[in-house]
C-alpha cells in the first residue's frame, strides 16, 4: 500500500524513437505511446475509443491493446488539418 504522506514521483516522458514510414504500417503502439502522440492523456484516449472518434485497439494478448503507428498518425494529421486555420 503506497505511503498517502510520501509524495509520489513523477514519471519520466521517454520521446518515441523515430520510426522509418516504411515500417510505419507494422508498427503497434501502447496505450501510453498513443497518447503521448496524441498530446493527451491516457484515460482521453480510452474515452475516445468509446465515443467511437478513435479506432478500436487492436489486441495482441487479453491485456494488450495495441495500435497501429500509421493509423494513428493518420487520424492525428487529419485534426490537425481539420483545425487549422483556413488560408485565402
């Protein structure tokens, strides 16, 4: 049982290593990884999936929900592209 007077530490963000876009469509991401692509929060990411504004995770074991790397970065694009000011 963790100490409530002890102040917990926080996790370090480890950057993602740079991924080749040729591999890009075999690569699978935690839930973790996603998010931090994603710039958001992990429980942001599962709320999203249950929406159904975010694809389903693919699972590699019961307790392995993983994606792929080139659907996410896909759906991050389209976002961004979505909320980026339009130019005349």
């Amino acid at each position: 049982m963790p100490n409530p007077l002890k102040p917990r530490r926080p996790r370090r963000k480890v950057p993602l290593p740079p991924v080749p876009d040729h591999l890009a469509s075999e690569t699978l991401l935690t839930v973790r990884e996603v998010a931090a692509l994603r710039r958001s929060g992990v429980s942001t990411v599962w709320r999203d999936v249950a929406r159904g504004t975010f694809p389903r995770p693919i699972y590699v074991t019961s307790r392995a929900p993983r994606w792929r790397l080139a659907d996410v970065r896909a759906i991050v694009a389209a976002r961004a592209a979505a909320t980026a000011p339009a130019t005349e």
